[in-house]
C-alpha cells in the first residue's frame, strides 16, 4: 500500500486536499491511504524516516514559518525516496519550472486558482499514478518478428500454436496474432506456471480459459476462440482451473 503524504501550510486547504484524497482513494479502492497531513516539512522527513519505502507526496511550494520550501523538501524527499511521486500544489503557476531547475522530476505541478480545478488535479494525479505502478509490474512477452521485436503483455496472450510450418509458432492475443521461429517446449520454460502445455500442438495462459468442453476435449478461450486439449492433461487442467 502506497503511503500518501501532504505538506501544505494552510489548514483549511490542508483537510480539504485530505478529505478529497481520503474519498477517492476509497472510491477508486485505490491501493494507498493518507500517511501524514502536516504543515511542517520536518514532521514529512522524519516520517518518511520511520516508514522508508515509495510513496505520494502532495506539497506546497511557498511554507511560511517553516526553514526550507517545498522544493527544498523534496530535494530531501528524493534522497530518501527516489522512486516516489512528488506532486506541487501551489497558488503559483509561474514556479512550475522550478521543479526542472531543481531536477526533482515531479509528476505534476497543480495550481490552486479554485477548489474545483484543484480536486481535478489531485484526482487525475492519484489515476496517473495506479497507471504507472500497473504498467511496471505488467510482464512482456518479447519476440522478433521479421525485422521488429514486438513486446505483448503476458496477461492479453490466449495461447500458442504450433503451426504446419517447421519450427514456427502462432501467438494468439487478446489484441494481436503472428507467427515466429520457436518451439513451445523452450516457451513453455520460459513463461512459467501461468502457461500449461495442453496437447503437443499448444500452450494455454490458464487465466484467459472461459470453459472446457470435456467431451470433446476443447478448451474455449475469454475471446471465443477456441484449442485442444489431451487427455492425459485433464485432471491438471481441471485443478489449475
């Protein structure tokens, strides 16, 4: 779970960006939750200190009382997390350059000319972010076709085939199909238990199965499409099922 961490010096903008974050966080059942709501960058530090790990910064610029500003804090933020989602939340739109002075590579950089667009901004923020931590944990099926390595992503793959052709195998995706030079017993190595060997002619991705023909021994896929099953892999399938 990803720890949310506000720094904003004006308290009722403060429980404002809370409330907001706290009710889309659990409407989008989003993976993260308000670690710290603070006006003091110090107490940010010495949180992020006790907890390490990535998280989600929302910060202001301009702190008043406080000895450094929010780009200084996230210069401090950045050596403790260096992987984590800084985001400025700031009444100055004309310092948003600043963040690239201070290579700090911030996510985004909100303005607050109304509570309206501000709750746009710290919405579409927390979306970017499921997106990118989404994307990073997708795994990728890489192969060359021709003179192009195509990248798929293991989870949109229904099955392989092996073609009439020598040494030539048909993907079949969700979103794409071609065929390239392998052998589905090295694949069947390399993808692991997601994937089961079905008959000699194809290798399933058991998540994508919607049900087994058991008479006639056929497997339909989620798209309609269907493949073969032997009948020595039967009791397997069915307990993978």
């Amino acid at each position: 779970m990803l720890p949310v961490y506000i720094c904003e010096d004006e308290e009722k903008i403060r429980e404002i960006q809370r409330a907001y974050l706290e009710k889309q966080i659990m409407i989008e059942a989003y993976d993260m939750e308000i670690a710290l709501c603070s006006g003091s960058p110090r107490e940010i530090l010495e949180a992020v200190k006790k907890a390490p790990g990535r998280g989600i910064y929302f910060l202001d610029v301009e702190l008043k009382g406080e000895d450094m500003d929010g780009f200084a804090l996230g210069q401090e933020i950045r050596k403790l997390d260096p992987r984590g989602f800084l985001v400025y939340v700031t009444a100055y739109g004309n310092l948003a350059f600043e963040t690239f002075r201070y290579h700090l590579e911030a996510l985004d950089y909100i303005v607050k000319e109304s509570r309206e667009k501000m709750e746009e901004g710290l919405g579409k923020s927390l979306l970017v972010i499921t997106q990118r931590m989404q994307a990073e944990h997708r795994e990728f099926f890489s192969v060359k076709v021709m003179d192009v390595v195509k990248h798929v992503p293991v989870d949109e793959i229904l099955f392989f085939e092996a073609t009439p052709r020598t040494h030539r195998i048909a993907l079949h995706g969700m979103n794409d199909w071609f065929d390239f030079i392998g052998s589905l017993r090295e694949l069947e190595g390399q993808l692991g238990s997601r994937f089961l060997r079905t008959h000699r002619a194809y290798l399933v991705n058991v998540e994508q199965i919607a049900e087994l023909d058991l008479k006639g021994r056929e497997i339909r896929m989620k798209n309609g499409e269907r493949c073969l099953f032997s009948r020595n892999v039967k009791g397997a399938l069915l307990e993978r099922m």
